[in-house]
C-alpha cells in the first residue's frame, strides 16, 4: 500500500525533504538487483541520523508503513537493496558515514553504517596504521557494518566478522535506543573490546535479523604481520584434495594456519576471476560450460582447484618454519605449489617478463592479486566485483555496479566440515545441477574455523538474456534444494531463498514470539529471517 500523503510529508518533515525519495525512476534502481524481482519499493528514505531513525520508525508505527533497512544497499546476489517482501519503503542509512573511534593501541574502530571497507582501509592508512581490517572479496564500496550483521566473512585474520564485533548500538522497530555487551554497563571500560557483556548476550538478536536497526558497532582490527606470505597450490583430482585437506586442517589445529585464512576455488570460479566469458566472434557461447577446459592456458591444464594461504609471520625464523611446515605438509598432495614471500615477489617482478612468456600468465598482475594487494591483507578489491560481468557482452565499465549494468548473480552460502570429502560432494552437486542449467559451475571454500568451511556458490549470468535468468534461478533454485537435502545448511539467505529453508517448529515459534514482542506493528524488514512463511498462525 502507498504511504499517505500526510505520512510523506511527516517524514520530509523529520529527515528533510531532499532525503525523501518518490521518484519513480530512482525508486526503479532501488528496485532492482542481480536477479528478477517484483517487490515495489514506494518510498526511500535517507535518514542522518539516530534521532531521525527513531522518528521515523515512531511515524512507520503510526502510519503502519513496512521499513527495510540498508546501510550501502551493496547485498549483491542475495537482493541488493530490494525488501523481502512487496510495498516496504527502504531505509538508506548510507549518509551516517562517520568513523566514530579509533583506537591504535587496543586495536578497534567504530563505524556507523555508511562507513564502508574503503573508507577504513583509507582511514587506517592516512593514520599509517599497523592494524587492518580484514576484508571482503566483494565490493569496496559495502559497508562493514552490514557485512557483519550479515555474518559476513573477510579474509585473513579475525574474518568471520561477527565474532570480531563489540558494542552494538541499535534502535528497536518501536524507536526505542539499546546497547549491548558491556557498553550497557556505565563505564565499563572493555565495551569495546569484549564481544559479550554480562547475562543473556541480547546482540544475537540484531545479526541476520529483523528486530532492530543497528546504527553503530566496533570492530576488532588485526595487526600487520611482519612477515606476510602468501601460497598458490593447485590440485587435479578429488584424491588429492581430500589428502591435500587434511593436511591444511591439521595444520589449522596446530596454530600455524588461522582461521579465514585459506581460500579454495573450483576452476570455473578462477577462470571468473582472470578472465571475460569467450565469446565466439559473432558474440555465440561455446556448446557447453566444459568446453571452457579445452582452453585453459598450459599452467592450469588439468587443475580443478586452486588454494590460496595467507601465512602470518612475527620474525623471519617465524616465517621461515611457517614456509616449511606448510611444504611439508603439502609434499606429494598437491599438483603444484608456490610460496611467495617478500624476497620471492621482489625477483618475480624483475623476472616478471621472461617469466610471463614461459608461464603463459601474467605474473605482475597475479604478484598483485595475491601478494602486494592481497585480500589476506585487508586490501578491499575490485577483482571479483567485475567477475560479475563474466557472461556480459561488450566492455568493462570504469565502475562496478551489477545492478545497473543487467549482471546476474545469485549467491549461495552453505555449512560444511572441513573435510575434502565434502569439498567434492557439495563441487558435484554444483556441477551437476549447473551444467544442466548450461551453466558455469563455481564454487569457492574459506576456512571458518579448523572444524567447518563455508561454501560460496556463484552463478553468474545475462540477466537480460530471458532464458539464461530464468535458467539461473532454476538452477539456484535446485541447487540450493540439494545441498539442504545433502545437509549443508544455508548460513546466509538472499531475499530470493528466505522461504526455501524449514527451522524446526520450536525455533519458528520462539522467533515468531520475538518478533511480535519488538515490533508489534511488523513494521521493520517483514519476511527477513523471520521464517514467516511456517508461523501458520498469522502475527496479529
Ligand atoms: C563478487 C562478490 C563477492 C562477494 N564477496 C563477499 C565476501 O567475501 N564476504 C562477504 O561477506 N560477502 C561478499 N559478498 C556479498 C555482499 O556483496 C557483501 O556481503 C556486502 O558487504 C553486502 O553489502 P552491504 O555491506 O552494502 O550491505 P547492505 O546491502 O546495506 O545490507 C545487507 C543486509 O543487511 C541488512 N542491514 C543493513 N544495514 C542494517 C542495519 N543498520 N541494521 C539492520 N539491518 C541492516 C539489510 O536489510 C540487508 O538485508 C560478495 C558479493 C559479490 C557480488
């Protein structure tokens, strides 16, 4: 339902009327996403500040207006900026940009939701800091405070960003202010510094959710290694992966690998991340997804995945044993290995032009890639943003922006033990179902902890392409199904899967109750991680 005019004009009267949105060519780009959608978006709404958001939820109460919050709108493959459900107004929290704190000695930053990965690695730079923020493969531009209220993940050290997060500062659907952790306790001195606070730890409540607005949050940052490497190592069949995972697993429990520091990618993933979609001259796709192989530059003949290791060295002995122990345990496990050290990158760029010749790659390009600008580093890259224009025609645009540009995308994120058993089980299930959607299978792996992987499936497509669109949500469609089934759980859920998973009924009820107990009204971000579609009875 359109807000009334009385509502709108309440609302110009909180936020200003330059920060209310109605025209309708904008709202069309806030409508759109990597995949189809259909939810209309009537209203946007920019507030500047934490007052203003209170006011605003106050008025959406009163006027029983749906709000869907983003903070950079940059959730590309899961929605981008489009609400669950139809006819909620999006809340652009992009304007309440500030760095709030910063802290060089205890190692913490605190942001608002606009503040992006960008901007900090700007910020800690112009400080000259020793200290990083690990960061995403996924857009610069997104913000850290989204990413890990999504339960994001970074690469390199303290990653898995929502266990690095302390301090929340939210405001419930009802307007209401709150702190969690020990910043609810006055004065204490480590609510910034310690994840939980005392008694039931209530921040659980605003990850992955829909019952408050979160409007600030700290988050922990890593130091700088000394010594920092990076390893390549390729691998060519499933026997070699699951001997080549075990060994980097043990590795993880003895403490020389940390967590979120390894990343495995399937071939079809990697060759979206070097390359373009090779059309034939006339702009015809090759007959089939394989035929891709039958191309690959001589280096990679045969390979199915590729790992990448950020090693994180205090001393040179430090790093020294790093290197050994890792050569060690990878011995006769993989097809080919490669350290990169300091001194190593140093004479691979002198070298860099013999050695392109002979390696049919581009070895500045890939130094870059995984060493002087690498993600294990806390660098935000650009690299797989554009991957989303692999099957687009035509050339790169100078900015990344899927959304506008007609780029498909969906994303799938599942659970699964470290164990290269199911590395294969869950690659095949991707494959299977995307070669028969006539699409690239991609699959990407990063280490959660020594006990689980998550998995990032990719499929990338024309969205203006009719049947490739509707042959990708098939396919993600199905291949979400089968890893369900599988028992690979979802851990993170676009708008296009929030009904393809079935909780346990106690789990529906008690999120149902909650949801009814914050926000009486449903008002804020209905259908996002609520599982409504098993309430049975309805909210009110
Ligand atoms: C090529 C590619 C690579 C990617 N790589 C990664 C990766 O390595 N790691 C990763 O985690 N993701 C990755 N992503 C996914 C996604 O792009 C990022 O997670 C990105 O950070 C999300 O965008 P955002 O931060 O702007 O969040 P937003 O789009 O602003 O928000 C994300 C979600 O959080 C909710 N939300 C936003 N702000 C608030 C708030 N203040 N209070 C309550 N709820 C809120 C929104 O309702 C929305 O559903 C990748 C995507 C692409 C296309």
């Amino acid at each position: 339902m359109a807000p009334s005019e009385t509502a709108v004009d309440e609302i110009r009267q909180v936020v200003g009327a330059d920060h209310v949105i109605a025209d309708p060519a904008v709202l069309h780009e806030y409508e759109s996403a990597t995949f189809a959608t259909t939810q209309r978006i009537p209203l946007v709404v920019l507030p500047g500040s934490v007052e203003e958001i209170q006011r605003v939820l106050e008025l959406a109460n009163r006027h029983q207006l749906p709000f869907y919050p983003t903070s950079r709108g940059r959730n590309w493959g899961l929605g981008s900026r489009v609400p669950v459900q139809d006819g909620s107004c999006v809340l652009d929290l992009k304007r309440m940009n500030r760095i709030l704190d910063f802290s060089e000695e205890q190692a913490h930053i605190t942001v608002e939701p606009g503040v992006t990965f960008q901007q900090v690695a700007d910020y800690l730079a112009e400080k000259k800091s020793n200290l990083y923020l690990s960061a995403i493969g996924g857009p610069p531009d997104s913000s850290v405070l989204a990413n890990a209220l999504e339960r994001g993940d970074g690469a390199g050290p303290l990653g898995d960003r929502a266990r690095y997060c302390c301090g929340l500062e939210a405001v419930l659907p009802t307007g209401e202010r709150v702190s969690t952790g020990l910043s609810a306790l006055d004065g204490s001195l480590c609510g910034k510094l310690a994840l939980f606070g005392l008694g039931p730890a209530v921040e659980g409540l605003f990850f992955q959710s829909n019952l408050a607005i979160v409007t600030r949050l700290t988050v922990l940052l890593a130091r700088r290694p000394p010594h920092f490497q990076c390893a390549g190592f390729t691998v060519r069949s499933e026997a070699e992966l699951i001997q080549a995972s075990a060994a980097i697993r043990e590795l993880q429990q003895l403490g020389v690998l940390t967590d979120t520091a390894y990343s495995l990618i399937n071939i079809y993933r990697l060759l979206s991340l070097q390359a373009r979609y090779p059309w034939d001259g006339e702009g015809n796709p090759l007959p089939s997804p394989e035929q891709l192989l039958e191309q690959l530059p001589a280096v990679l003949a045969g390979v199915r995945w590729a790992g990448f290791i950020g090693l994180y060295g205090a001393s040179p002995g430090h790093a020294r044993a790093q290197r050994r122990l890792l050569k060690a345990a990878l011995k006769g496990k993989v097809t080919k290995l490669i350290v990169v050290d300091s001194v190593t990158a140093a004479i691979a760029s002198k070298l860099r032009a013999p050695l392109s010749l002979l390696t049919d790659v581009d070895v500045e390009d890939i130094l870059h890639k995984i060493y002087y600008g690498s993600v294990f580093l806390g660098h935000p890259t650009k690299l797989e943003g554009f991957s989303t224009y692999w099957r687009k025609r035509g050339p790169l645009p100078e900015t990344c922006n899927p959304d506008r540009d007609g780029c498909g995308l969906h994303w799938i994120c599942v659970a699964l033990p470290f164990d290269g058993a199911h590395i294969a089980r869950t690659t095949r299930i991707v494959e299977e179902v995307a070669l028969a959607h006539r699409l690239e299978p991609m699959c990407m792996y990063f280490n959660m902890s020594q006990w689980y992987l998550k998995s990032f499936i990719v499929i990338l497509f024309d969205r203006d392409v009719p049947e490739e669109a509707r042959a990708a949500r098939s396919c993600h469609d199905e291949a979400l199904a089968r890893l369900i089934e599988a028992g690979y759980s979802p851990v993170r859920l676009g708008i296009q899967s929030m009904t393809a998973i079935v909780p346990d009924q106690s789990h529906v009820e008690l999120l149902r109750r909650l949801k009814r107990l914050l926000d009486p009204n449903d008002i804020l971000a209905p259908g996002r991680y609520d599982f409504r579609h098993r309430w049975g009875a309805t909210l009110r």
